[in-house]
C-alpha cells in the first residue's frame, strides 16, 4: 500500500487479531493503518473496518480514511489559488492532485453524503438541482484537531508554498523499483490541463468531497452536484467511515489523491501515484497535530 512508502519506521504486523493491521510512526506519531478487506468498497466495508480497529485499538485517537477519488474538472479556474479571500472558487482538479475534506465556509460541512439511487431517476441538470433536498443526507461533522493541521497545512501551502509531501512522494519514488507509482505519461482523452505533467508537483486542494456507495460515472451528473454544492470530489467510503467513528466516539478526516474525473473515462493508471500523493499529505497533516 502507498501509505506504507511514507512511514518514518519499518511496517510491522499486528497479531493476535483476525484483522489486518499495520504498525508504525509518522512524525513521531504512532499508526496503525487498516486496509479495507480485499476486493471490498463502500461504506459497509469502511464502516466494518473502523469499528473494528476502534474496538481493538482503544487508544485510537483519529481515523484518517486515505485513498483515492474522482475530481471535478473546472475549466476557467487558475489552479495555482484553489480559495480566494472572501469568496469560494471552485478550483481545477487535475489527475494526481491531492483533495482534502476542508469546509469552505464556517460551520459548513467538508463532506457531503448523498443517494445515487435516487439520482438515476432524475433526467435533467435542473431536475438534480430541484430534487437536492432529497438527495443529500446529513454529514457528520470531522475532527476538530485535524482540521486545525489542515487549516495550518494549507496556511502554510497557499502563502509560502511550503510542500512537504513532494519530498516524500520523491523519496519513495526512488526506492521503489517497480516505477508502479510513477505518474502516467498520459492519459487518453484528457489534455494537460486536466492532468499533471511529467514534471509538475500536485496541486492540494480544500473542499468538500462528496459520498456515495456508488461510482460516479456520469460527467453531466457529476457537474450538476458540484456546480449546486461547490463539489469538488467524488469516492464512495468517507460516510461509512464518519458513521462508524462517530459511533465509537471518534473523530476522523478524509484525505483523497485524484486518479479519474468521475465520468464515463475511467481508467485506472492514476490510481497509485494518487494514492501516493495523497499518503505523503496526510503525513504532513499528521505533522501539525499536536501531541504523540
């Protein structure tokens, strides 16, 4: 798994349980890190996932979901500012960026879960905007701790550009001989302004993801959610997580890399460099948490 790349200590496996777990450090924080069951996707299986590890490992504190996702593209955003002071502007979500779940106003939600069920039987873009009452549900709210990291994190990104993750992304890169997380050369059907370029570094992104236990695979439908709620991610675990936290008393954050733009063009070669990048920024969150 990418997050394994970005660890400061060896991985080491946890026994004595019927799940998998994973040990080790980031900052001199410890981490125990729990891959959903092979081959399983959705809130059922993250929420299976984190009630265990909560029932097991009661001195878990926060519960980072981290992975991948499909991004909103936004042709007339400059990328390089993803917020401007005083007003939200959705920003350019490229292949190989990284989203982190981050409200866009205070007191508003970082994600939002909603029913894909009931978005098949609505023809229009209008329709979707009329019907959002019922297609949206309630979101949990996230972590107050990693949330003020982010907040320190994107402070940090948006006025001096500090990047923390490039140099583990890097790091890894060069020790892994495979070139499995390399980013792709291309993709086919997406011009650069929708991907990153050989030489770029990924743009991090604040916003608000949203959840559904199915794929978004439908570019008009994917562009009438976001336009309505200033969407700027797509995935499918976030709300199984959120739910089952909350449940165990726990607070969580969701950090996701973009490996597909959440229409009818899915492919799958952006999945591990997303994965990548998206491990070494939820390190340099944890870096801004205060405590062991």
């Amino acid at each position: 798994m990418a997050v394994f790349g970005v660890l400061d200590t060896d991985v080491k496996a946890h026994t004595g349980s019927k799940h998998n777990y994973y040990l080790g450090e980031m900052n001199g924080k410890k981490v125990v890190i729990a891959p959903l069951p092979v081959g399983r996707t959705g809130k059922a299986a993250a929420a299976g996932t984190v009630a265990a590890l909560c029932n097991e490992v009661s001195s878990i504190e926060l519960v980072f979901m981290v992975g991948i996702c499909g991004g909103v593209p936004f042709e007339n955003t400059k990328y390089d500012k993803a917020i401007n002071p005083g007003e939200y502007k959705r920003p350019n979500v490229r292949l190989g960026d990284v989203i982190v779940s981050y409200p866009i106003k205070t007191g508003g939600p970082a994600f939002l879960e909603f029913d894909y069920g009931k978005i098949r039987d609505i023809d229009t873009r209008e329709n979707i905007k009329a019907n959002l009452k019922d297609i949206f549900k309630c979101s949990l709210r996230l972590s107050n701790k990693a949330l003020e990291a982010a907040r320190t994190v994107k402070d940090l990104y948006e006025n001096i550009r500090e990047t923390p993750w490039e140099g583990d992304i890097a790091a890894f890169q060069k020790k892994d001989n495979t070139e499995k997380f390399a980013k792709p050369a291309s993709e086919s059907g997406s011009s650069s302004e929708f991907q990153l370029k050989p030489d770029e570094a990924p743009q991090v992104h604040f916003g608000i993801i949203a959840s559904s236990d199915s794929v978004m695979r439908n570019a008009e439908v994917r562009n009438a959610i976001a336009e309505a709620e200033n969407i700027i991610g797509f995935e499918m675990e976030n709300a199984g997580v959120a739910t089952a936290a909350d449940m165990e008393d726990k607070r969580c954050m969701f950090v996701r890399g973009v490996c597909d733009h959440s229409d009818e063009g899915k492919e799958k070669s952006w999945q591990p460099f997303a994965a990548l990048a998206a491990a070494a920024v939820t390190k340099s969150i944890i870096a801004k948490i205060p405590g062991n």
